[in-house]
C-alpha cells in the first residue's frame, strides 16, 4: 500500500508539474502592487508577461506579446463613466510597438462601461508587443529588469511594456461603496494577425504561438483602484465635530 501511495504521489508531481508550460499576462503598478486607492492623475501600469517552463531554468524566451487592456467594474467602481481610462501604450526595449512588426493599439470602449479601453481582441487596433531579437528575449541576455527570473510563477518574467490610466477628477466617484473598485485586466488576443503570440519554453527552439499555453488573465493578475480612505486627520476632525454636536444636544436636554 505504501508503494502505491508513492507512486501515485510521484505520478500527481509528475502530471502537475507537466502542465505549468504557460504564457500569463500579469498587471501590476510601479511599486508592485495591484492595488491602489483612486486618485484623480496619470497612473502607469507595468505589462509583465510571465512564461513557465517545466524544468525550473531560466531558459524560457518570449518574441512577442498580442492583446488588449479592458476596464471592469466592481460594485459600481470608484471611476464614473466620463473621459477618463487608458490613454496610451509603450514598450520597453527590446520590445516594440512600432509597425510593422508591433502595434501600439488604438483607444476604445468595448467593455462598454464608460471608462476607456485600449486596443481590441482581435486585428488592427490590437496592442502587439514584438521584440527586435529573432529568438526573442531570455533571462541572460541582458542584464536590465526586462527579464528576471521570478521563483514565484517558477518562470522568467519579462517587462514588455506599460500603459496609462488618467483619472479625471470630475470622474472619480464621489461615494462609492466600500469595495468597489474600477480594474484594468489584460484580455488575450486570439489574431488573425500572424505568430500574434510568440514564446519559447524549456529552451526549445520553435516557438508555441497558440493553444491553450497563453492563459487569459485573471483578477489575480488585474490591477485595482479601490475607494480613498480618508486621512487620519480628517477622521479626527470628523470625530471632534460629533462629539461637540452630542454635547451641544445634552446641555439643550
């Protein structure tokens, strides 16, 4: 019984580690985070594609990066619909947005809440990050943040570029529900534009460019702008302002 009971274990490791061969889009702002409270500006967002291999070596490569940025909101969302949203792309080297071989997208509005979008799931107005190696980018190939290793995922992240929400302040909503929050995901591209997806894994030398091995992200890999919570000194003054009506009350009784 023992036997069989290792066996089994064994083969689970086996089948799991096997399928974590994938491609994920992860979102996240300049510091790290995900998350943020709502404030009227520019806010940049770092497009971070992960690519897994299965042999736990940096070996993974990725050429080039197809999709779109789409606006959700949760709970009515801390941003009204208005001017505000994406307002433009960029790549960080040796990715590019240029044409022919990239695409910097094209403002749109097709999760259809108001707040901007950027580029579609499909064709020309598209976001195409392309990089300007033929084998694409790996770990050792520069010594800049662009590709690290990231014992997290188990994989090799690349920094393939950002985008810009601007926040107006006449969209920022005025009393939003305590968890609402406006998120930005990126969404997978699925073509007709050639190789729109492209990334090596375990160091083989073709490319996977379909399939199931680019995943479409998820909330986990969204960014969030939730409501601002008030400052500790206006909590403050709003608590003095209470007690002083209260007293005020019980001299009138």
């Amino acid at each position: 019984m023992r036997y069989i009971l290792c066996f089994v274990a064994v083969w689970t490791g086996i089948l799991a580690h096997s399928v974590e061969g994938a491609l994920v889009v992860d979102l996240r702002f300049p510091d790290g985070s995900r998350s943020k409270p709502v404030a009227a500006g520019d806010h940049d967002v770092y497009i971070w594609a992960q690519v897994t291999g299965t042999n736990d070596t940096a070996d993974e490569r990725l050429l080039s990066l197809f999709g779109s940025v789409q606006s959700q909101q949760s709970l009515g969302g801390v941003v009204n619909s208005g001017t505000s949203g994406v307002n433009g792309t960029s790549a960080m080297a040796p990715f590019s947005v240029t044409a022919p071989s990239g695409q910097p997208g094209t403002a749109q509005n097709f999760s259809a809440d108001g707040v901007g979008d950027w580029g579609t799931t499909s064709g020309k107005d598209s976001i195409k990050f392309n990089s300007s190696l033929d084998s694409g980018l790996i770990a050792v190939d520069t010594s800049s943040s662009t590709a690290v290793w990231n014992a997290t995922s188990g994989g090799v992240e690349f920094l393939v570029g950002k985008f810009t929400v601007n926040i107006k302040p006449s969209d920022v909503t005025a009393s939003p529900l305590a968890n609402a929050a406006t998120r930005f995901t990126w969404v997978k591209g699925t073509g007709p534009i050639p190789t729109s997806h492209s990334h090596y894994i375990d160091g083989a030398t073709t490319a996977t460019t379909s399939g199931t091995s680019y995943a479409a992200s998820t909330a986990a890999n969204a960014v969030s702008f939730t409501a601002a919570v008030p400052e500790p000194a206006v909590i403050g003054v709003i608590g003095l302002g209470m007690i002083f009506a209260f007293r005020r009350r019980g001299i009138r009784a």
